[in-house]
C-alpha cells in the first residue's frame, strides 16, 4: 500500500515537474514586482501538450502498439519543458516590472 502511495507521488513528479515552476515562481515572487510572462507561456505550452497527449493516451486505439508509448511522449514534453521552464524563471527574474512614474 504504501508503496503504491509512493510510485503515484514519483509518477506525479516526474510527469509534470515543469508544471511546477510557474507556481512556484509566482508564489516565492508575490511581494515582489516580478513578472511572469515567459514563464506563464512556457506552462500553458506544456500543460496543452500533455493535454492532447492525454488524449491521445485515453481515445486512440491502435494508433500506437502499447498504449504507454503516450505517457513516455509525456515524459519527453516534460525533459523539454522542464529546463525551458527553469530559463523563463531566469529571463522572468532579470527583468522586473517597472514602477509607473
């Protein structure tokens, strides 16, 4: 039991860790005037790609030979992201907003 617990919480991890950044970004952020803009592009990128490949994943059959050759496409989108990902924070951090005069 409690290592299925454990294996849900990796597969989390390891499926959707570039999802991560942006929310947490924003909330290490929230008092300060940084904005979130690539890194907001780079989240909603990803999550509409895992969305379609979870599409993929529940409504095609036949398409693929095994079916989780979806979630290894899922796991690729998330090594791609992730370090896009973590550059959006960096090109975010370096330019904050600029105070209205």
């Amino acid at each position: 039991m409690m290592e299925a617990f454990f294996a849900s919480v990796l597969g989390i991890v390891v499926y959707f860790c570039g999802l991560f950044v942006w929310p947490a970004c924003a909330f290490f952020w929230r008092n300060n005037r940084r904005r979130t803009m690539a890194l907001r592009l780079v989240f909603f990128c990803q999550l509409l790609l895992d969305l379609v490949l979870a599409g993929f994943l529940i409504f095609s059959r036949g398409l693929m030979e095994h079916q989780y050759g979806w979630l290894f496409l899922m796991l690729v989108v998330n090594i791609i992201f992730t370090p896009a990902a973590l550059i959006g924070a960096v090109y975010d951090s370096a330019h904050p907003i600029k105070p209205a005069a």
